[in-house]
C-alpha cells in the first residue's frame, strides 16, 4: 500500500477567515473537486477542516525532522 505524504501549507492571507493564522503551517487534506474552484481544504484553529481560498496558502515541503517535531501540533 502506498503511502501518501502529508501535505503541509503557510498561510499568508486571512481576510475574513478569522480561524487561520498567518504564516503558520497548516496541514492540508486532498479534494480535487474544492481544487477546481480554486480552493483549499485545510485543518483551521478550530481543529475541523474547512474549505479556504487557495491562495491564502502556500505549499511547502519541510524536512522530515522538521514535519516531526511539528506532527502533535497538526493534527
């Protein structure tokens, strides 16, 4: 079984989206159908996922000592 990497996003935009903090790391889950809209679903301060405008976001790829030492907190 292959297993997916998680895909991890900063917010540098909040405008009306007062459950997301600007440029902290956001752990971002899969949903082609939100994508051709042009959005994004992420896990918000709320600890639920919610669709946001993508470009709110920019993804990165940490290295994977960083993504551990961040994982409690994006879960």
């Amino acid at each position: 079984m292959k297993q997916h990497k998680r895909q991890l996003a900063i917010c540098i935009r909040n405008k009306g989206a007062e459950d997301l903090e600007i440029r902290k790391v956001y752990r971002v889950l899969p949903d082609a159908r939100a994508a051709k809209d042009g959005l994004i679903r992420v896990i918000d301060e709320s600890g639920e996922d919610y669709l946001y405008p993508a470009d709110y976001f920019v993804p990165v790829e940490l290295p994977r000592e960083a993504e551990r030492a961040l994982s409690p907190a994006l879960r």
